[in-house]
C-alpha cells in the first residue's frame, strides 16, 4: 500500500512540476523580451518616428 501512494504521490509531483515548467518556460522569455525591447528598438526600429 505504501508503494501505490508513493508511486501517486510522484506522479502529483510530476505534473505539478510540469505546469510550473510550462509557465516559466513561457514567462521567462516573455518578461526578458519585455525589458529588452526598448534597447532592441533603438537598433531595429519598427517604423519611422513621424515629425
């Protein structure tokens, strides 16, 4: 019986785990692209400023 609840108690574990992987796998690159875009527009503007 202690087997069964360990084995469930990983597998919690495990999707747990996953779902925050995804988020942060998501949120990192979004939140550096944030903070990095007023430099990269600097280098590459999109569109000409207009007078």
């Amino acid at each position: 019986m202690n087997f069964v609840l360990d084995i469930a108690v990983i597998l919690i574990s495990l999707v747990f785990l996953s779902i925050v992987g995804l988020v942060a796998g998501a949120a990192i690159p979004g939140l550096f692209l944030a903070a990095a875009a007023p430099w990269l527009d600097r280098i590459r503007p999109v569109r000409k400023k207009r007078d």
